[in-house]
C-alpha cells in the first residue's frame, strides 16, 4: 500500500511539472 502511495506521489509530482512547463511555454 505505502509503495502504491509513493508511486502516486511521485506521478503527481511529474504531472504537476509538466503542466508548469505547458503553462509556461503555452503562454
């Protein structure tokens, strides 16, 4: 269960950075 939770953890984080690089650059 922990390891699911960090895996999420971690694909949050990416997904968070991607749509910080599309805001930036879409803009």
């Amino acid at each position: 269960k922990i390891k699911w939770f960090k895996t999420m953890k971690s694909i949050a984080k990416f997904i968070a950075k991607e749509q910080m690089k599309k805001h930036l650059g879409g803009e």
